[in-house]
C-alpha cells in the first residue's frame, strides 16, 4: 500500500511528523491493507491558524483495488488525533462498502 502525505501551509509537516502520523495510520488500517492500492492522508488547519487550539483536518483517501475510492475526513485538536480519527472513520466506510457490494452479489 503506498502512502502519500500532504499537509496545508498552516501544518508543520517535517520528517518526525510524517513518521508518526505514519505510522499510526498504516497500524489502524493493517486489517485492510492488502485490499487498498493507496492512501492519501490530507493535513489542514481549517480556521487557517496553525498555533490555534479550534482544531485540525485530516482528510484520508483510501483506494481500494477495482473499486471507487473512499474518502473520510475528521476534525480534532491535534493533527495526530484527527489522523487516527479518520483512519478510524476509514475502516467503518470500508466495512460498509463490502457489505454493499456482498449483497449486491448475493441477489
């Protein structure tokens, strides 16, 4: 699964960063890994103030293989919590997509 990170002008996206966020993403969505091609992970700040507790943006977009893409977003106080968030979020449009297309085989 490749992993592509982008973060707005408002977000410090340096090395040590991009590592954890990373890494936390990729441990949320280990189950369902080898059925994605590719994840975007989208960091902003939507109030536009990076140094501001209102809160972060991770927008993820997942594509999985033979299939339209998925795309969640989250909202929390820190980039690591909206991350995870909408990793979390991920899984569950995941779930929901299989279970659309297993009953569209099933009839």
């Amino acid at each position: 699964m490749e992993f592509l990170f982008y973060t707005s002008n408002q977000i410090t996206g340096d090395d040590d960063v991009r590592a954890r966020i990373e890494a936390a993403v990729r441990e949320k969505l280990e189950r369902i890994a080898p059925a994605l091609t590719r994840v975007e992970l989208h960091l902003s700040d939507p109030d536009g103030r990076a140094r501001d507790a209102a809160g972060k943006r991770a927008r993820l977009e997942a594509r999985p293989k033979g299939r339209d893409p998925i795309v969640v977003s989250h909202d929390a106080p820190t980039v690591d919590l909206a991350a995870v968030g909408a990793a979390e979020k991920l899984l569950v449009a995941f779930a929901r997509e299989q279970g659309r297309i297993t009953s569209r085989k099933g009839h």
